[in-house]
C-alpha cells in the first residue's frame, strides 16, 4: 500500500497534485474543449466540491506564461495527446485568477475588505507588470497603489479591468481572466442582508472586465449558480453558460463512472463499486452520470486504511445545508408532502428556472426546487416541454444526499418539539397519566405535523418519539436500555425522586388493518419480558408499560399499568 499514490484529499493546486505524485483524474481535455468552443466568456456552473477551483488551477497552469515552463505536469496526460495545436497554447498567456471562496462574509464591509485583500495579492503576484517600460508614470502609480491597498474604494470595482489593461500593456498579449467560485460572496449576501450592495460591487467589477475589453483574451468563471443576467451579466453578448443541463463539458467536473472503478481498483477495493454507486453516484450532468468527487476521495481515504469501512456522508460536512433546512423549516402541507415522496424515492416536477433569482426563492416553490436542483440536492431525470415551460422531473441522486435530507428534517422535528411555542407537553401529560386515548391522539397530531420517511421503518419513529420525551425536566429518557429479559425500546424515569418509571416498546405495522394487532404485540412483549423488574427494586412507586405500533401517519396505543 505504501507505494500506492496519495489521495487529494483538499489538494486544489493541479501543479501541487502532479509534483507531489497524488492520484488525478485526468480532467486536461476541458482544457482541448474550451480552446475548441470560442466563447470569449463562459460560466460553469455545478455543486461544490465538484472540482471547479482544481479545473481552474489546471487551466491556469496550462495557459500562463511563467519563468519556468510548466508544460512538464501535462506530460503523458490527455491534452498532450490532442494534438500539436493545443499544446501550442500552453504557457503562453498572462493570467488573473481570482477565486471568491474567500468572500464568505457576514457584512458588507468585511467582504468588501476581502476582496480588497485578492485585489492586492493578485496584483502583487503580478508586480513585475509596474516595472514595464510600456506603461506610463500614472498607470505605474495606480498599479502600485492597487498592491499596497492604498487605492481609492471607488476605484476597486474597475481593478480587474485595470489590472489585465497593465497586463497587456506590459507583455503585447491578451490577458485570461479566471474567476473561481464566483457566486460565494452573492450567497452570503443574500443570507445577511447587504445582497444589493455586493451585487453593484460585482456587476461593476466584472462588467468593466469582462464586456468589451480589448485586453481580453478569454474568460472563465465558475460557480454553484448562474446568478440572474440581469443582476449580474447585462451587457454581456459574448457570454456562454455550461449548467448540469448543457450538453457541453459534461464530463470535465466529478467522477465519471469508469473513473471511479479505475480508482477503486487501484487501490484494491474494487469489491466496494456497488457501496460507492450507491452512496455517491447518480448526479446527471446532461445525460452523463457523475459521482460526487469529494465523497469518493473521502471513502477512499477512509476505506484504504480499512476496507470494509462503510460509506458515510461526507458531502453533509462540507457543504452549506442552508437551502434544505429553509425548505423543510418553511414547508407548507403540500411541500410536506412531496419532501416525503422525495425522501421515499419518489418525483417532484418544477417549472425549470436555471437563472436564480434570490427573490423567488423564498417566494416560489418552483424557486427553490431549481436551487436544490443546481447546488446538487436534487437531479433532473427528465426535461420536457410543457406548453412554453420547460419542466423538470427532480428525485434526489443517492443515499449520502438523502441521508442529508433525513439528518436535516430529524434535527428540525427536535426544534419544534422542544420549541416553547409549541405543545408537545401534551404528548408528556397524557404519557405519566396513564391516558393512552389522549397519548394516541397527541402523537398523531404531531405524525402529521411532521416530515416522517418511512422506509426506515421502527428507526425512524424511534428517534421520533424519543425527540417528543427527550426534553421534559425532571424526567430522563433513555433508549435501548437492557432491561429485564430483554432490552426496552425507550424508558422514561422521574428523577431524582422514585415516582413514576415508564416503558415503551415500539413496533411497525405493515398495513393499516395491522395496527391494533401490532400495538397488542408490543405490549405483551413489554409484559412478557419483565421489562418492570429493575424498577420495582429500584423502588418505584408506578411503572407503566406503554405498546405503541405506527403506520404511515398513524399511531395505536395500548397501555398497561402496575401500581
């Protein structure tokens, strides 16, 4: 194993992965396609931690002239193997990259400052351009005054434009601008409150950039989303965008299937295909079908050291959740319902909008289904024509994103359980009162309330039902406690005095006509098992023994009671 290639786990630098001999995927076509497809400006738009900022790198060190030639890391990959055309390009551009990642800011003024910061470190790794011949005194003192953060605020919206200006000046070559993650400051804005304020700061950072620049060669941008044109890219006639639904670069960001079998096999876990399509595969870009790249370096970090490690979500750890939780949090009844259908591997069908307009999605469902379809938690399986709509039909990709949605919706039933607005103490009253007709009646209220999957059968109405009990004072609740012949499901004790001691035993029923019967059988076990020992030596005055059976939406309760 240890002769075996390091996994990139958080590498995002093409020029580190390949000299320090980590395993790549070979991505270096994008690079044949983009010189291939002439778009002076084009926009990739996919989920994070798809890869955008390593194709970046990679085409930033493909395409810049350097001191030291850098075409040596291309050696033996496809784009060398293209032909003589496409290698005649590397090396031999100026280039700006900036990445926007950094902008992930709660205020206005500490984005602002940051990008202030890129501003400065971009034109400093570039300073050599102020020493040109080719630029005048005025245009040398701006330069430096941008690299020493000593320039005017109201200039910095025109710094880029500036910058690759000097850039051709100085070297007679047009300029590549690469701008990565574009899309993260609008995010952050959107969430907290100064959204119009870096929208002007990016609408006139790239507009002067990037529409009609004769210092410009190509551009590329990449994000999560295409933000609305009309917010940010008016005016901009030359710009091209490559979504998850465009029939372009399909292949160029994630792990195509046979990547990700070349991968398992190398590093001998090829018996663990199936785990890793289930869990990590099943996003469409176009009709291509992708695997989360991050989620398969992860496993394959974790399953390298021991080879029967079971697949986790490790998307769920890295990415912002946000627009699930508002979704599940301000779900009306039938956005409810189709978040179950979801859930259980059903469709949802949306009116497709691949422009975000933060706007609707707070106040169209439609809105906020085409988020969840661009940043990855949902993929369309079919797009059609629907009078002058385009409609597509969404299901969540694999286990690891649904798993997401069920981390997501368990943490809210517990905050709105324990939320003191609401009424669950009813659940607790009927519960130490021995009242089985309330108690029924109080957990169906909140079945339905609730966003439940039910293909997890007793786990998730077990986690229910401890969430309705977990949060009572001076009352414990435990689950799976071994208790006389057997191990109870739940057990709720009052504390510290020894009053009252509850036992509940759980069970599903499969049909609806089952119910009852399965509410009996949970009970008798309870009763058979002597689940009561330990608490009646303990000395508790009342123990009652609770038999709760679920279906769907539905609960039946049966009770017996031992004074």
């Amino acid at each position: 194993m240890s002769d075996l290639k390091r996994i990139p786990i958080g590498i995002e630098d093409f020029k580190v992965i390949i000299d320090k001999d980590y395993y790549f995927v070979d991505k270096t076509l994008l690079i044949k396609e983009l010189i291939d497809n002439l778009a002076a400006v084009q926009l990739f738009t996919r989920p994070r931690r798809f890869g955008k900022t390593l194709n970046m790198k990679m085409i930033q060190r493909f395409f810049e002239k350097t001191p030291e030639s850098n075409a040596y890391l291309f050696d033996g990959l496809a784009i060398t193997k293209a032909g003589d055309k496409y290698m005649k390009e590397q090396g031999k551009y100026p280039v700006i990259f900036l990445t926007l990642k950094k902008l992930s800011c709660t205020t206005y003024e500490s984005a602002f400052k940051g990008f202030k910061e890129l501003i400065r470190e971009e034109y400093t790794r570039h300073k050599e351009v102020a020493e040109s011949e080719n630029l005048i005194a005025k245009e040398k003192e701006i330069f430096t005054q941008f690299m020493n953060e000593e320039a005017d605020e109201l200039s910095y919206p025109s710094a880029i434009k500036f910058l690759s200006d000097c850039m051709y000046k100085a070297t007679g070559t047009k300029v590549i601008i690469l701008i990565d993650e574009y899309d993260v400051p609008l995010d952050y804005a959107w969430q907290n409150g100064y959204y119009d304020k870096m929208v002007s700061l990016i609408r006139s950072s790239f507009g002067d950039a990037l529409k009609t620049n004769d210092s410009l060669e190509f551009a590329c941008l990449t994000g999560c989303l295409r933000i609305s044109k009309e917010s940010i890219f008016t005016g901009l006639n030359n710009f091209c965008v490559h979504s998850i639904t465009s029939t372009k670069f399909t292949k160029q960001f994630g792990f195509t299937e046979s990547e990700v079998k070349q991968m398992l096999e190398y590093y001998g876990l090829g018996n663990r295909m199936s785990d890793v399509k289930e869990w990590y595969d099943g996003y469409l870009f176009y009709k291509d079908e992708i695997y989360n790249p991050w989620s398969v370096l992860k496993f394959l970090m974790d399953a390298n050291a021991a080879p029967d490690f079971e697949c986790q979500a490790y998307w769920s750890n890295t990415s912002s959740n946000a627009i699930v939780k508002d979704l599940v949090q301000n779900a009306d009844l039938e956005t409810k319902q189709k978040i179950e259908i979801l859930i259980n591997g059903g469709t949802v069908k949306a009116e497709l909008h691949e422009e975000i307009v933060y706007a609707d999605v707070q106040t169209k469902i439609d809105g906020i289904w085409n988020m969840l379809m661009l940043t990855g938690y949902l993929k369309p399986i079919k797009i059609e024509s629907v009078d002058v709509m385009r409609v597509a039909t969404l299901m969540i990709p694999n286990k690891e994103i649904n798993f997401i949605y069920r981390g997501i919706i368990s943490d809210w039933i517990k905050e709105e359980i324990r939320n003191p607005a609401n009424e669950s103490n009813k659940v607790f009253e009927a519960l130490i009162a021995g009242n089985a007709e309330e108690l029924q009646s109080e957990i169906n209220y909140w079945l339905e309330s609730s966003i439940s999957y039910f293909d997890a059968q007793e786990l998730f109405y077990h986690g229910f039902m401890t969430a309705l009990l977990a949060h009572k004072k001076d009352f414990l609740t435990k689950s799976n406690r071994e208790n006389g012949d057997g191990r109870t499901d739940i057990t709720v004790v009052s504390c510290p005095r020894r009053n009252i001691a509850i036992i509940i035993e759980l069970k599903v029923a499969k049909t609806l006509e089952t119910l009852a019967d399965k509410a009996d059988e949970a009970l008798s076990q309870a009763v058979a098992n002597n689940y009561d020992r330990e608490y009646k030596l303990m000395g508790y005055k009342k123990v009652i023994k609770y038999g709760i059976s679920f279906w769907k939406k539905t609960c039946n309760v049966r009770i017996a009671e031992e004074n």
